[in-house]
C-alpha cells in the first residue's frame, strides 16, 4: 500500500465555532435537511467518538448508494476533526481508504479558514486515478457550498 497526500484549503464567511459545530457534532442532522439528495445517516458501529463508522445514504442518478465514514479523531478544543472514507460509493476500487483531516481557525472577516489534509491509502502502489480525484473534490465541494448556504440562511 502507498499513501500519497494532498492539501487544500478554502474560506467561508461562517464563523469558525459555528462552522464547527455544524460540519461535526450537527452533520448527522443538517446534511440531510441542507442537501436534498441525503437520505439518512446512521451511526452502523461506536458511539459517536472515535472509531464510530457512520453510513451515509444518499441519492445519485436515481439510485440509493451509500457511503462508510469512520471517525478517526475529533479535537473540540483545536476545532479539529479527523474522519476516513472506508466503503461505499465514494472509494474508489484502487483505494483502501481515504482519510481527511480538517482543522477550521479564524479567517477573514469573521469567517474561517479550513485546512484539509487528504491522504488516499492506495491498494498496490498505483497512483490515485486524476479523474477521480477531480470527481470527488468536486462533490465535495459542492456540500460544503450547500452545507455554508444552509448556515447562513438559518443564521
């Protein structure tokens, strides 16, 4: 197995406390209502802590898929947070997991900063596919969009 990591980062004019509190202790409750095509989640294994798997339904091209995150780490004082994608549509074949290490802190305005640490734990050694990386930071991106949409109009 080979791990290669990548960084990204982005803005949002939500405060970080808030941005916080929705994208980790709420998201079992706001995603389904801020992103119509969320079914359900459903904690499959833990307490909510570290080493909880969660099962997260969702609708995509008329079809139910699913995906298994596990929470890895979750730092209320640093307002970080630490979860791996371990099954489901959302891993690739050539993936054993996909691990995404958040940390919000001030930005500008009043708003945050978050900072992802994204490391793909390949099978093999084989290199993420590029296609599907662009998919899926793609994807992600547009939850968050919708998720910060969600925080600012129920402010």
């Amino acid at each position: 197995m080979a791990v290669f990591n990548f960084e990204d980062q982005t803005t949002s004019p939500v405060a970080p406390a808030t941005l916080y509190q929705a994208l980790v202790k709420d998201a079992d409750n706001i995603v389904p209502k801020a992103v119509d095509s969320f079914k359900n989640v459903e904690i499959v294994e833990g307490n909510g802590g570290p080493g909880t798997i969660k099962k997260i339904s969702f609708l995509e091209d008329g079809e139910t898929k699913f995906v298994l995150h596990k929470i890895e780490t979750i730092d209320e004082a640093n307002l970080g947070y630490s979860y791996s994608i371990v099954g489901g549509a959302a891993l690739p074949d050539t993936a054993e997991k996909i691990t995404i290490d958040t940390k919000i802190s001030d930005g500008p305005n009043g708003g945050s900063l978050i900072k992802l640490s994204i490391s793909y734990h390949s099978k093999g050694d084989a290199p993420p596919n590029e296609d599907e990386l662009k998919a899926g930071k793609a994807k992600s991106d547009a939850l968050f969009k919708v998720i910060e949409a969600y925080l600012l109009a129920n402010a």
